[in-house]
C-alpha cells in the first residue's frame, strides 16, 4: 500500500509540473509574456525542452503546436493512469499468488484462467485504442496485441455487420472471452 500511495503522489505532482510547464509555455507562445522579457526567456527555456518534441510531431501532423503544452498535460495524466492501473494489478496478482500457494491444483487452475483472461482483455483494449488513434497491426508495438485476439476478433468481425462507423467485434470479443471465463470456472 506504500508504494501505490507514493506513486499516486508521483503521479499528481507529475501532472502537476507538466500542467505548469504548459501554462508557462502558452503564455509565451501566445504572447501573454512577452518573449524577449527574462520571464518570457526563462518560461521558455523551462518549457521548450518537454513541449519542443512535442511540437514538431504536431506540425508534422497537421496540429496546432500551441497545444503541445497541453497535449503533455493530457499524455502525463493518461501515462500515470495507466501506471496506477498496473501497479494495483501487480498487487492484486501478489495477493492471488499469496492465496494460491495455499488453494492447490484447483486455485493454479482458477488463477491461471483469471491471468490469461486479463492479458487477452488488455490486448482487446490496446487494440480498440490503437484504432482509435490510427496505429494498427502493422506497427511493431501493436503486433502483439493482434496477434493475441486475432483468433477471436477475425471470426466475430467477419459475422458481425459493422454499426455504422462502429466496430462492435471487440466488444463481443470481450462478452465471448467474459462468458468463457466464467464457464471454465464453474467447472473447476
């Protein structure tokens, strides 16, 4: 419990510094401060190094490089989500570890069923999100993830008609892989 409560404090104050250091960089980019006074000059040598990056993959995709503060405000709060989220699971799994070094062959099985069902759900979700921000299977990162539910995703997406724009494949995917879940543990 240590370690989740000090990381959600790492988490705020890096949400914090990056909330500050986009503030600090619209001020000078929009002329708020005027860029060649010392504040101006020390607002952006302070920003410039985490926005800079950020900025030039905005031009190159057609935004507006004003919003790179705030585009790495956005980003440190989703990255220190996602960390919080994998630090509860890790303590979660410690525990259901914890637990089945005392339950025998019917606990192994139980846990290693819930295992396989978290990871195949993370790769479902990594998916869906990917499309949503135009990476697909094709990119080294999200291999991995199409090759986990691919088995499952391909069959359902060929039946299942498209909702408009939507893709409602994913979601059955994860009502099919739920109701598996369940069945296997029921019969353990």
């Amino acid at each position: 419990m240590i370690v989740h409560s000090a990381a959600r404090i790492f988490v705020f104050a890096a949400f914090c510094t990056a909330t500050l250091i986009a503030l600090a960089g619209w001020l000078v980019r929009t002329r708020r401060i005027s860029p060649f006074h010392p504040l101006g000059r020390a607002l952006r040598t302070i920003s410039e190094p985490f926005t800079g990056p950020i900025e030039r993959r905005l031009v190159r995709s057609g935004g507006n490089p004003l919003n790179a503060g705030w585009w790495l405000a956005i980003g440190t709060a989703v990255i220190g989500v996602l960390l919080l989220s994998l630090i509860d699971w890790a303590i979660q799994a410690g525990f259901e570890l914890a637990a089945v070094s005392h339950g025998g062959l019917r606990a192994i099985l139980a846990l290693a069923i819930a295992l396989l069902y978290d990871i195949l759900i993370a790769a479902l979700i990594l998916r869906v999100i990917g499309s949503w921000i135009g990476v697909f299977g094709y990119s080294r990162w999200m291999r991995p993830a199409y090759v986990l539910t691919d088995w499952l995703v391909e069959p359902i997406r060929r039946v299942l008609p498209t909702v408009g724009a939507f893709d409602l494949s994913p979601l059955v995917a994860w009502l099919a892989l739920w109701v598996l879940r369940q069945v296997l543990l029921s019969i353990i």
